[in-house]
C-alpha cells in the first residue's frame, strides 16, 4: 500500500541533500511532487524526470523561499497546476558559520530570512488552500542544533529554535481545521556535502551518537511519510528528532 498516494506536497529545496531524498521516496509513496530550488536548475530538472518516471505528476520551481512575493506566486501556481496541496515542507535551509565575535549582520540576516521567515512565508501562502481542504499536513525542518545550540552557529540555532515556536503555535491555531503542525530535529544526516570532509573528523561524529552512523536523506524521509500520511492523524505540535539518539 502507498502511504501517500494521490497526496500532493510542496517541498522546498529539494535539488539535493534531504530535500531531494524526501521528493523520492515521497514519488515511491505515490504523492505528486511540487519542489523548489535556488540556483541548481540542471540538477533539479533532473529530479523533476526522475520523480515523473516513478509514475507521479512532479514538477521544479526556480522559488526564494525567503521572498515572501515568491512564495505567493509559488503557492498560486502549484494550486492551479495539481489541484490540491495536501502536505507542505519547509526544507530549505542554509548556513553561514562563524562565532559571534566575527559574524556580520547580513551573515545573521539571511540564515533568518531563508531558514525562518521562508517558512512563515510557505505557511501563510498555503493556509489558505489548506483552510478549504479543511486538511492539510504542515512539516518543518529544523535541527538538533535549534534544540541544543551550537558554538559558531548563532543564526542557524537562532533560527532553527524559531521554527520549533512558530510551528508549535501554527498547530495551535489551525488544529481545529485539521492541518496539522510538527517538526523534524535531524542530527547529523550525510549528503554529498558532508562526503566532502575529513573523513577522519566525520567517523569522529559517527562515533559519538548511540546508533553509530550518521543518518541518511531517507532517515529524515520516511520521517516525513509519517508526519505527512494519515498515518500521524493525531500527531500535531510535535518535536521529532531523527538523530540516531544524539539528544539522549
Ligand atoms: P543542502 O544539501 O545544502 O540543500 C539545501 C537545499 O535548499 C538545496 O536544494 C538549495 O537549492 C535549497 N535552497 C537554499 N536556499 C534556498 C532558498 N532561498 N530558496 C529555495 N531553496 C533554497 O542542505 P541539506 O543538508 O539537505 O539540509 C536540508 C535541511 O535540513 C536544511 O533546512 C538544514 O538546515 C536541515 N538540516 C540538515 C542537517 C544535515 O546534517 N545535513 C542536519 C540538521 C538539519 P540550490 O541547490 O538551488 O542551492
């Protein structure tokens, strides 16, 4: 049975890293996929192929997650061209390291922008779809470091906490509606970018969590299957750490 079949989601950012291993296994789950990317337009038309070849409707939008007008102009498109928007996630996120001491004001103001403000942007573009549906599946992603802080990431904690409040209180207001509200807190997920690294400093982090790997895109993935199928019908304002137990 597909858990998701004839759902259909908005992710953003999902040209690589989790975002894209949420579009697949979301296609393998029968959801049509409506996803958003920034500059990677060779990668991302390449998912878009990949995702219609498993069978669903799928399409990629060139969207700034942190322009409010954008996601408007988003939000209107995908509504018109699938008909519906049955789960909406908040995936786009950035990072722009560097203590306290040393960080810019605009280093500070553009994590804010496209991690947190994207959101409210994201959410308030889709409520009212969701409203009308009278159902609607909301998914945030946030951090271990939203939760725990992190030297050398004041922006990036700062606004990863702020997603966990804002999603708390959106599940509070449209409960009565039935669209529900959670967050997912991964840990360390390796993507193509952490492949990068110092091997030596990355089997240093597998190490230290109590499963003793790092997690991959389809961890946080089938997460979101969860969070997003009715499967979770009575889950909302929830915090879900898919971390291998880091928090523990
Ligand atoms: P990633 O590999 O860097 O991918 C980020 C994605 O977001 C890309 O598709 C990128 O598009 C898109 N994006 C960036 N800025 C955007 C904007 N302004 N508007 C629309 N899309 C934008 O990141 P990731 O590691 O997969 O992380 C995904 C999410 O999980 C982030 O919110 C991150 O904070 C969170 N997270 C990750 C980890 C981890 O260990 N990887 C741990 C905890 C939380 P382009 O390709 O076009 O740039």
């Amino acid at each position: 049975m597909k858990l998701l079949e004839g759902k259909t989601a908005i992710i953003t950012g999902a040209s690589r890293g989790i975002g894209k291993g949420i579009a697949l296994v979301f296609a393998e789950q029968g959801a049509n996929v409506a996803f958003t990317y920034s500059s990677s337009e060779g990668p991302a038309k390449e998912l878009e192929k990949e995702l219609i070849g498993k069978g669903v409707k799928a399409k990629a939008y060139k969207s700034d997650a942190a322009s409010f007008s954008e996601a408007q102009e988003l939000v209107g498109e995908v509504a018109k061209e699938f008909g519906a928007i049955d789960i909406l996630i908040n995936n786009a996120g950035i990072t722009k390291d560097n203590l306290l001491m040393r960080i810019s004001e605009e280093d500070f103001d553009k994590v804010i922008e496209v991690n947190l403000k994207s959101v409210f942007n994201m959410t308030k573009a889709v409520q009212r779809t969701m409203l009308k549906q009278r159902k609607g599946s909301i998914i945030n992603m946030s951090s271990v470091v939203g939760i725990k802080g992190n030297a050398g990431q004041t922006n990036y904690a700062a606004s990863k906490a702020g997603i966990i409040g804002f999603s708390k209180s959106v599940a509070l207001e449209l409960g009565s509606r039935n669209i529900r509200s959670n967050v997912i807190a991964p840990g360390f997920i390796e993507t193509e970018m952490t492949a990068k690294l110092d091997e030596k400093t990355v089997q240093g982090w597998r190490d230290a969590i109590p499963l003793k790997r790092g997690g991959t895109p389809e961890d946080v993935a089938n997460t979101c299957v969860f969070l997003a199928s009715d499967l979770s019908a009575y889950v909302t304002g929830q915090v879900l750490n898919v971390d291998g137990g880091m928090l523990t």
